[in-house]
C-alpha cells in the first residue's frame, strides 16, 4: 500500500505522459478537488501549482490519508479537554 506513495519512480515514460494528461485535464478538477481515477498518484499538485500540493481523492489512500490529517488535530483537542 505504502509503495503506491512511490508510483512515479515506477512509471513508464508512456504511464507518466498519460498521468499528467489526466493532471491538466479540467473534467478532473471539481470544484478545486482532484478526481482523477486513472491517475495513480495519490499527491498532485494543485492547479496553481504555487499553492502546493493535493490529494487524488479518486485514490483509496487519499481518503486514509485525509482522515489521518483531520483526526490527529481532533484528537489533540479532546485531549486537552479530556486534561482539562
């Protein structure tokens, strides 16, 4: 699973072309979020690639990872509540 983090390393000239076909194509980009089933990367950049990167929400580890970025804040705060 964590190897899927790497796929450009692995990816054919041919396999790359054809990611970043999907990267620019505007079908792919909803509402600022990128969609994209056919990308096997899990990390893009955004669409203004001066604001970083984003996830490929099409991706299953995308979602794990999206939930492991909002529960570790939660879960500081109801700590801190739990402490007082």
């Amino acid at each position: 699973m964590l190897k899927q983090l790497w796929t450009a390393r692995d990816m054919s000239v041919d396999e790359w072309t054809a990611a970043q076909a999907e990267w620019r194509n505007p079908a792919n980009w909803r509402y600022g979020v990128y969609y994209a089933p056919r990308d096997p990367h899990v990390w893009v950049r955004k669409q203004r690639v001066e604001f970083g990167w984003t996830l490929n929400m099409a991706h299953r580890l995308a979602w794990l990872l999206a939930a492991a970025m909002l529960a570790a804040p939660i879960a500081i705060i109801l700590l801190r509540h739990a402490i007082g």
